[in-house]
C-alpha cells in the first residue's frame, strides 16, 4: 500500500544509529520483503506474536515458540518512503509503538492501522537474512526486553546496541492464502490433475498443510492378486479367456491405476510412486501376471516417502525386480551383470560424474567422467548372488513375500564398490547387500541424479541447475537424513521454480504423458460412469496404449521415454515425454478429448462401468461464451490463456447455436483441452 | 486480467519471430520437390526397408552348413537336445563365393526362390563391436560392447550402430538427416513400430498404423463435420497452433500435430495393390510399407526420392520352444518379405528397395535345456538376410574370421567362441553391415563418419553385397 509520506519529528539519536547502519539501499530492501513472514528473535529463536492471538487495539506484541499461528505472521507492506507496515494476519492490525512514545522501553502493540510514523519500521539487513526493524517515528529498534528468553517476553523499543535481541530472521511463510493460479499448477505438479473443491481446499489450509495431509493419507495402492501358474494350464484357463485377462494380463492394474488416479485421497503418493515407477522400473513385458507386478507397484507407493535406501534395499529383493532383472537364483559361479549394471546405471548414480548441480563433470579434456567400469559391475554383480523366491506352490513362484537368501549361492568374497568402499570376504547375503546399497546411496551422484529425474517427473523437464542443486542439497541432508524422499518432494514442489501464478521462461514445463493427460482431463470434469451414475471402472489404459503408453509394460528397463530425450526441432532442450509423441500420437490424443467431449468411452465386455465426463458445470456458463471460456482458463490453464487464444474459442463457441449449452460447453472444453497450450504441464 | 495481458504482449514481441507451420512449409516444400520429381522420379529413388527381429532371432537355425564336418559340428552340439535341423530338412544353397553348401531353415521357402532369383544374399557374423575382435584378444579385456547379451542395451546398439556409449540417434535417422529429410512435407521415414532407429538429429519419423488400417485412414482427426460450428471449432483449433510459440515444449507439440494433420491431409486415397500380402503382423507392416512407396510413386506433389521404413516382429527370444516358435517366426518374415518383394516388382522400383534385417543378437549354439521345450540363450554375432533387386544375390557376405571363413566355427570355446556356450564373436560390425545399405542409399564416403561414428575402427566400410 502507498502511503503519502508524514512528517514526524525524528529524535536526534534516531538519526545517528539510522545514518550509521549498513546494508543494501532501504527502499529496495522493503519493496523485496514484501510478504509474508515469521520473525524470529535471533537470541531466543521464538517468534513475534500479539498476546493471546486479541485482536484487540493495544494488545502487547510479545515473542513466542514459533507455532505457525496466524499472530505469528506478519504481512510487510512497503511504504513510499523504504519502510515497512507489519500487518499481524489474525487481527489485521499494525505493529505498534505504543502512543508513539520516544522513550526507550516503550511497549509495542498492535493497533489498527492509521498512516502513523510509529506503525512504520526500517528493516535493515545484518546477514544471514536477519534484520534490525527501527522504528520511523523514534529511530529505536525492535527489541525483546531484557533479552528475555521466554514465551511472553515483553517486545519493546530500545536504542540500537547490536545485540542478538534485536536482530530478527525474515522466516518467508509458504502460504496465506495462495492465489487459484499457483494453486493450480501446483496440483498439476502434484496430483493427478486439480479439481475445484481441491484447489479450493489447498487455497484454504495452504501448501505445507496440503503437503502433510498428503503425506499422512493412506495408500490406494493394489491388491495382493492370486499367483497363478507360470504355465498357463490351457484347460482352466484357455486362450482370449477373461481369465487370461484377469490373471495373466496387467489388466487389473492398469485398471487400478486409473480408479486410484481418479478418486485417490493419497494423489502425491500416486503421483511419486508412478514417478519411482519411471526411474526403478519393472516391466510387465516381462513380469507377466498383475499378482506378480502389484507387490513391485506395492513397494513403490509403501516407500514413496520413506528413504531413497529402504526404497532401493526394498526393490532389491522385490521377486518381480528378482524376475525382471535376474536377481533371483543368481549363482555365484555365473553371477549375472543384468541388475548391477542397471542398479547403477538407471536407479542411483548415472553413467557420468554430476555436479552438485546435475550438470557433469568435465576432466582435462572436457569429457564426461564414468561413474564405474566393468571392474565395478562385475563386483556389485557378486554382491547381488544369494536369493531366490521365498517357498511358494510347485509350478507358482511366490511372488508375494520379498526373496529369500540362499547362502549356498552367495559369493563370499571380498568385493570393490564405489569410492574405494572394500566389503570384506566372509560376509553373508544380506550384510553385503545391506552394505552394497548404503554404498551406492551415499556415493554422491545420487542426489542430484535422482533429484532432476523426479524433478523432471513432477514439475519441468529442464530444471536449472540451481533448482536441481537445492533439492540435492535437501536429498544430502534434510535434518541430518540421507535421501529422504518426503523432505526431497517438499523441496520440489515450494520451490520457487515450481511456485508462482504463471512461467514465463521459453523451456519451461513438461509434456503430459498419456497417463497424466487421461487423468488430468478426467478428474478436470469429474469423471464417472458412461451413464453418470456412478464412477469409472478405469479402464483407460487402452486410450493410454494408442498414445504410446501401455501402463506397467513399458518397452524396457529404460522406461516408457528416454529422460536424455530431446524436444524436436531444439538442439538440447529436454523433453522426455515427447518420446512418446509422434504423429500418430499426437492425433490419437486429440481423438481422446474428442471421445470424451462428445461422446464418452462405453460399456464392453472389459468395461463394465464406461466413462464419462460431467459438463454440467460448463453448460451452465454456456449463455456467455466469455464466461465459459473464462472458467475453463481458471479450471485448466490457471489464468494464463492468452489473449488470442482466449478470443479465438470464444468465436468458435459463439458460433454454436445458444441454444444448444451442451454442443457450447464440449467446444469449448475440445479446444482447451486439445491445445497445445494445455498439453504441456506449464 | 493482467496475466493475459502479459501473454499478448509477450506473444506480439514474438510473432515476428514465429515460424510458417505446416501447410505453409508443406507447399514450399513441394515447389521445391516437383522439379526434381518431374526429372527423376522412378529414376533415382532409394527405398530401405529394415525388418527388427525383436528377442533375438538364432542364426544358427537360420542358415546352416551341410557339408560333412561342418554340419557335423553343428549337430555334435545341436542334435542331442533335439535343437538341431535334420540335414534333409534344410533347404539347400551354394553360397557362390565360400564354394561350399549350405541349408535355410525349411520355414524359408519363399526366401529361398528370392536366394535362387538373385536377390537376396546373407550378411554373416554381425554383431556390435568397439574395435575388431578375437577370442583371445576378448578374454584379455579389449573393448567390447557395453552391456552384451542385455535386450535393451543390444537392441540399442543395433538401432544406433553405436557400442562404445549410449547412442541418443538411430543410423536410420542419421542417415536421413544427410538428405534434409523434411523438406517436403512428408518426412523420409516412415515408422510401422516405434524404435530409436528412426530418431536422427533433425530427422523424425512419420509413424502410422500397419494394415490393414487404410492409408487414408492412418492420420485421422476424429469429430469434424461440415457443420458451420464444426468448422469454426476446425478453424480455431488450427489457429491454436500457431500461437503461444515462445514456450518451447507448447511449439513442439503443435509442431508435431501440425504435421500429423497435414500429413492426414496429404494421404488423401487409400492406394491399391495386385500383390497379395499375408494377413500377419509382419504382412500388414510391409503392406503398409509398400503403398506408401506407392502412394509417393502416384503422387507427384510428394516426390519423395529417398525414404526409410523401419517395421519389427517380436517373439524370437527363444530360450524355451523354439524349435516351434522360431518355425512360425521364421515363415512369417519369409512369407512377408517375399509379398514385399513381389509387390516392388509390381510397382517396378525392385532395384531401387532393399530390405534387410535387424535382430538383439543371436543366440548360444549351446541349447538352454533339452527336449520339447529346448531353446538357446542369449548370444552375439548373427547372421542377417538382405533382399532386394540391388541386392548382389545368391552369396554370403562378410569379413574373415579365425576359421579363414566369414562364417563362425561352430565349436564351442573354439576361435570363434566367446565363451564356451557358442556365442559368436562379430567378424562385422554393426556399422559395417548398416555403412554398405548407408552408401548405396546415397551416403556420401566423407559423410560415412558423421552417421557411423566408429566405423573408422573397422578395415572396410562397404562389404560389397550391393550392386
């Protein structure tokens, strides 16, 4: 808020210690703190508070333990003049001087705003995001009386002396009411797609509370499936069967998928889990029953946000990844390179030296540096000997219970891992394996190796690399854990390059995958049943095959896209996605929002339900086209429609008849939906 | 309001800059081809056509030797676990260069009167190498591919014709890019399955749907009458495209769709063919192959003088069954290709498509268990099948190897081994095998590197098995 400039008596000694500070230029100073924030004493580490949350005129100003309370946050409102209001966000009163005394000790309160040079402060850096606050009227500082180190402590003015009571962190709070647009685009980074009442309900409790209700809520996950026999007994269960469908096919999950991304509480989890899913893969080609795959699909959401250890220890003896890439009865007289290469390779470190940053490391002749050689995978591949399934029926490998050890295949010997790391000889199937994934976790790849790629699954396909390196900075140490995946989520998702109401640099955003795209425009017009009256089934993933994406079975260990995928047309910017996208697949995509705008998927023998959207909503504003247009901008594209596209659809659905709400709102819906505007995460 | 307003701004600053999409390239293209066509076409087109057996198809079973000793190794390892082709079973050759008899597969039959008619040869012992290779110089750790014997990895290394890294372009797609492959409208390669062998530099392919999917059918946009309202909706969603270009990844994606739609519109007919096609995987992908031949042979507007079909069939990871299932595969490809040769001579460019193929690897001499179900694991070398009318046919190709021969040893742990399984060390490179398809296509020798990083490794980059 602009304030017409006050004159006000400035007392002698203020104008001393105000001409005696140091720092970067007041006035830019305030006009960058404009926010929200805690303040936090330096000395006591407890946050400035109005007493017992009144809302009263003159209630004191106190510090506090730091609750996240809303008389803990305090709005910075520029003035004209390089100062400061601080707005409490219980009361919506000003930081006070009480009666605009001079005096050394006088007590700060709130106070309803009124234009005062006592209710404005000069906030001036001391290092390390710490500030002094002086108070315009007197030139005495923000001050905790007697350094008091308790809840309640008094907050007065005293002359400046440098002490650590005076000195208070501009602590940004991640929230107030965060705008619709951010809303938006943060639950396309973190669900399945946003839909009204969730961005109303994330506007209303805020990010980081979002984030814990996320991490709180139990997983859709999958069932525990039947094992059936590896040799499909032709007679119980004969060809084009819906039990070959139902028991040797990756319907169920697929199926599953769906149901969960569509009306799933637990949509970070899902949305990370499938994310693991791209990095740690497994692949239905090969694994070839769902109750084969869901324990792998299991594992993958138990550990969404648990440590990138338990994770890779957990996969390790998953008997689908056993299966997939030949852990299970790997001998020691024959051990197989297959899951050494590709733990290293694909899930922890890459095949280069990385920065901190994500980018590579370069040696005297500018070329990559290798992460391992033969020597290494040969070891780890002796590492990785001594399983095999747990006890199952003949004929019906248990799939269900992680593998067992077989010490009488454990290669016994001393093994070289990474960074010089020797495992002594004489150790036993678990302890090497145990100490073979701490050595792969703590090699520092890892972290920004894996940060980037989830970075890449969640909010863009090009991070930069200061992005990549403060999330790898959180995945190193967040409080003292190693790769905790909860801690490196967060960071992804209340990054400033994740946050913000609109992008506006040329390579940012990601290509919706097919998954992602199906799911998005579902859950936008909340997706049920063919006939509406009750949900979808699911299945969708034949809608997601004819874009490119057969759920559960992509091609290889080298997922459904290759994360060194180029967009085309650029020499280098990334767009892994677009591995996927061809001609064809991208008018298959198309001719999705066209079945589900105008028509609906139906009910067959592998449907029971069909789906169908819900425009009701959108017909309703059919009358203004601009309306509709506009709440269609709002629902899928966060307020960033440009002006051109914006009048275009209008046209277009303005000449529809009026008469026919319906035809207007699937117009509408085809052309936003199918644009490639939308198409991209942005 | 202000956001938008903030986009029209950013979009007007950049509209100058922005770039003619689809129709607009599309006819700039054509004026540029129609000349060139009116000169050459039917003269100088060049057509290659790759066939990716997906599992890794056994060259052992695929041709055989029949003289004495040698079949009599074949058998020593092959016949007790019942893997091995009876000698009366096999269909008999005389490779006009080695002298000495050998036998297909008895599935091969169509191939064989392609063997007879001249027209199709074997390429022997290709294989993903870094540098020339012995059995002695690999067991002491010279370099060698990454990830041998691995699906993926190989299937990699086969499409990219790059072993000693991780290749991000196919030789297909780089072999395009030598020719400005989208200065039609019409890309050069046109994908039947999805594989990095299409993915050049610049180049992209066209992927369409097999047969019996119409031509006209293949690139469809769905839920566009002639309603008034339609063709506004039409109208818009066409305008769509050509706005918000200053975001990278939105223009890619309305780049691609742009193509697709004008594409659609270019496969106006579904063309006909006399040749009858067997109803398979394969058939259809080589159907459709062949009427986009002839649908760009038909249409002067498209002119297309080079193009690169890349088709594929799965199911050849035989390690259990495959005595059967290798049989039905192996009849597929000879039936199917054979149609597809057919159907070049009907559209008279038979000297100016070559077919060849593709596979993982091949697979150990040794059997993987025994009886009803035996099978072979995973291996290297392998022998591949090149047809065509430009193809000098009737012969085996290759580069000698320890037994003084292009073709393998077939001992275990013998020269040729390496290990004691039966899997054949490469005498050919992969790039070797692709460089001779890439120079007849049109590749010139001083481009030879660009698309074939390593072929400087190898002694020759043209094994001669072309005309």
């Amino acid at each position: 808020m602009i304030r017409p400039f006050t004159a006000r008596s400035i007392g002698l000694l203020g104008l001393i210690f105000v001409a005696t500070v140091s720092g970067s230029p007041p006035l830019d100073a305030a006009a960058d703190l404009a926010g929200s924030y805690e303040l936090v004493a330096l000395h006591s580490g407890k946050c400035l508070d109005v007493s017992g949350q009144s809302t009263d005129d003159g209630a004191p100003v106190v510090q506090w333990t730091c609750n996240g309370g809303l008389s803990q946050r305090w709005t910075l409102q520029p003035t004209d003049d390089g100062n400061v209001v601080l707005i409490a966000g219980h009361s919506g009163k000003a930081l006070d001087v009480r009666g605009a005394s001079l005096k050394d000790g006088a007590h700060v309160i709130q106070y309803t705003i009124n234009g005062g040079a006592n209710q404005e402060w000069l906030p001036q850096p001391v290092g390390d995001g710490y500030y002094t606050l002086t108070a315009h009227h007197s030139g005495e500082v923000l001050d905790v009386s007697a350094e008091s180190m308790d809840d309640g402590g008094i907050v007065i003015q005293w002359p400046l002396h440098g002490g650590a009571n005076q000195e208070w962190l501009l602590r940004a709070v991640v929230g107030g009411r965060p705008s619709s647009a951010d809303v938006t685009r943060f639950l396309e980074q973190a669900t399945w797609g946003p839909t009204p009442a969730l961005v109303q309900h994330v506007q209303d409790v805020g990010f980081a509370r979002f984030l814990d209700e996320q991490f709180d809520a139990p997983a859709s996950s999958y069932p525990t499936l039947p094992l059936f026999p590896t040799t499909r007994d032709q007679t119980a269960c004969p060809d084009n069967s819906t039990c070959v469908r139902d028991n040797y096919t990756m319907y169920p999950v697929q199926n599953r998928f769906f149901v969960n991304a569509l009306y799933g509480d637990d949509q970070l989890r899902q949305r990370v889990a499938f994310a693991l899913h791209q990095i740690v893969v497994v692949s239905g080609v090969d694994v070839t029953q769902p109750s084969w795959m869901s324990p792998y699909l299991q594992t993958l959401d138990r550990n969404a946000f648990a440590s990138y250890r338990q994770l890779l220890y957990d996969i390790t003896i998953n008997p689908a990844m056993g299966n997939y890439l030949d852990v299970v009865n790997n001998t020691k007289t024959r051990p197989n390179e297959n899951y050494a290469r590709e733990i290293l390779q694909l899930f922890s470190i890459g095949t280069v030296r990385l920065n901190p940053d994500g980018t590579p490391q370069l040696d005297q002749a500018g070329q990559p540096i290798p992460t391992y050689d033969q020597t290494t995978v040969n070891n780890f591949a002796r590492v990785f000997t001594g399983w095999r399934f747990a006890s199952g029926a003949p004929g019906i490998p248990n799939y269900i219970d992680p593998m067992v050890v077989n010490e009488t295949q454990h290669d016994t010997g001393s093994k070289t891992l990474l960074n010089g790391v020797v495992l002594p000889a004489g150790q036993n199937t678990v302890k090497d394996l145990s100490d073979a994934i701490d050595n792969i976790v703590n090699d520092p790849n890892v972290g920004p190796f894996i940060s980037k790629l989830l970075i890449q699954h969640l909010v863009t396909s090009n991070p930069t690399p200061d992005y990549v390196a403060r999330v790898a900075s959180v995945f190193n140490d967040a409080g003292g854990a190693r790769g905790d995946l909860r801690a490196v989520v967060r960071a992804i998702l209340l990054d400033p390059e994740a946050r913000g109401d609109v992008k506006d640099d040329a390579n940012y955003g990601r290509l919706r995958h097919p998954a992602q795209y199906i799911a998005n425009v579902l859950r936008a017009f909340g997706a049920g049943s063919a006939d509406g009256t009750s949900t979808s089934d699911g299945y969708l993933n034949p809608q997601s095959v004819l874009m490119g994406m057969d759920l559960f079975r992509p091609p290889s260990v080298f997922s459904y896209f290759s994360p060194g995928t180029v967009v085309p047309g650029t020499t280098g910017v990334r767009g892994p996605e677009f591995g996927l996208f061809s001609t064809s697949t991208a008018l298959r995509r198309v001719n999705f929002v066209n079945t589900m705008a105008f028509s609906r998927i139906a009910v067959s023998a592998n449907s029971p339900n069909g789906t169908s959207i819900d425009l009701s909503g959108m017909e309703a504003l059919a009358g203004d086209p601009a309306q509709l247009v506009d709440a269609l901008n709002v629902l899928l594209m966060h307020g960033a429609m440009s002006n051109d596209m914006r009048q275009s659809v209008i046209a277009a659905v303005g000449a529809v008849p009026a008469g026919t709400a319906h035809k207007r709102a699937q117009t509408a819906v085809y052309l936003v939906a199918t644009s490639p505007q939308y198409q991209v995460e942005r | 309001m202000n956001v938008t307003r903030r986009e029209f701004l950013l979009q007007s600053a950049s509209a100058c800059v922005g770039y003619a999409l689809g129709a607009a390239a599309f006819a700039a293209g054509v004026q540029r081809f129609s000349l060139i066509n009116a000169l050459a076409q039917g003269l100088d087109y060049k057509a290659l056509v790759c066939v990716f057996m997906a599992g890794g198809n056994d060259g052992n079973n695929l041709i055989v030797p029949t003289s004495t000793s040698e079949y009599g190794q074949y058998a020593a390892v092959r016949t007790a676990a019942g893997l091995a082709i009876a000698q009366d079973a096999l269909l008999p050759i005389v490779p006009a260069s080695l002298g000495a008899p050998f036998g297909f597969h008895p599935s091969l039959a169509e191939l064989h009167g392609l063997w007879t008619d001249g027209v199709a040869s074997i390429v022997c012992n290709v294989g993903p190498l870094v540098v020339p290779l012995t059995r002695q110089q690999y067991l002491a750790g010279a370099p060698r591919p990454y990830q041998l014997f691995s699906h993926s990895d190989q299937v990699a290394q086969w499409q990219t014709a790059i072993s000693d890294r991780v290749g991000q372009t196919g030789w297909g797609g780089r072999t395009a890019d030598r020719f400005d492959p989208h200065a039609s409208g019409f890309p050069m390669i046109t994908a039947l399955s999805g594989g990095i062998f299409t993915r050049g530099q610049s180049s992209t392919p066209l992927s369409i749907a097999p047969a019996p999917t119409a031509l006209n059918q293949v690139l469809v946009l769905n839920g566009f009458g002639t309603t008034a309202d339609e063709v506004a909706r039409r109208q818009s969603m066409d305008f769509l495209r050509t706005i918000d270009t200053g975001a990278t990844l939105v223009a890619a994606t309305g780049k691609t769709t742009d193509q697709a739609l004008d594409i659609g519109g270019i496969l106006g007919s579904n063309v006909t063919l006399a040749t009858a096609f067997p109803n398979t995987t394969l058939g259809n992908q080589l159907l459709q192959v062949a009427k986009v031949i002839k649908f760009n042979s038909v249409s002067p507007e498209l002119g297309l003088r080079r193009q690169i079909f890349f088709c594929q069939l799965g199911g050849f990871d035989t390690h259990q069954n495959q005595v059967n299932t290798q049989s039905n595969l192996l009849a597929q490809v000879s039936k199917a290709v054979k149609a597809f040769h057919d159907a070049t001579v009907e559209l008279g460019v038979e000297r100016q498509v070559t077919t060849f193929t593709l596979s993982d690897f091949g697979r150990t001499l040794q059997p993987a268990g025994a009886g009803g179900g035996v099978g072979s694991d995973h291996a290297w070398g392998n022998h591949h099948i090149v047809v065509g009318g430009a193809v000098r046919g009737g012969d085996f190709y290759g580069v000698p190897g320890p037994g003084g021969t292009i073709f393998p040893v077939l001992q275990l742990s013998g020269p040729s081994d390496t290990d004691n399984r039966g899997r054949w060390i490469p005498t050919v490179s992969v790039e070797q095998y692709a460089a001779t398809l890439a120079t007849w296509y049109g590749v010139a020798p001083p481009d030879l590197p660009i698309v074939f990083p390593n072929i400087g490794q190898f002694a020759t980059s043209d094994l001669g098995f072309m005309l």
